[in-house]
C-alpha cells in the first residue's frame, strides 16, 4: 500500500494552515489529540477514515476515529 504525499494547498490561509482542524497531522497526532481507544499511524485493515466536506466544521474520523467496514451500509457514487 503506498502512503500519499503531501499536498499543495496553496488556497489556505495562515491561519487554516496551522489550525487544528486543517492544518497539518498524523493519525498518530488526532489518536493521542482525540484520546482514541487506538493509536496508530495506519488505517486498520476493514476500516475507513472518512472526511467531511467542510473540514473546519465536520465532526468526521479526525474527532471520532476509524469507521469499521462492516458499519457502511451505503456508497454514494458520482
């Protein structure tokens, strides 16, 4: 499995770059951050991390952890 690089997000501001919610962290980081039964630095196998679409505000894997895959019960398509 590769590990995604990191991305150029030039259309943030100062403040987005370095805030909690957007700027940058490890699963490592949100684990001990979020106090998550598990910490680690992958996305178990048979388990999701799943964004929201507006990250300053979702309550999203960031604050909850890991969705298991057993627990999607949809997908949405294009």
């Amino acid at each position: 499995m590769s590990t995604a690089g990191k991305i150029d997000e030039s259309y943030l501001n100062e403040e987005q770059k370095t805030s909690a919610s957007t700027g940058d962290w490890t699963l490592h980081d949100l684990g001990v951050r979020n106090h998550w039964k598990t910490i680690v630095d992958r996305v178990p196998e048979n388990s999701y991390f799943v964004l929201g679409d507006h990250r300053s505000t979702s309550e999203d894997s960031r604050m909850f952890g890991f969705v298991p895959k057993r627990a999607v019960v949809g997908v949405m398509d294009k």
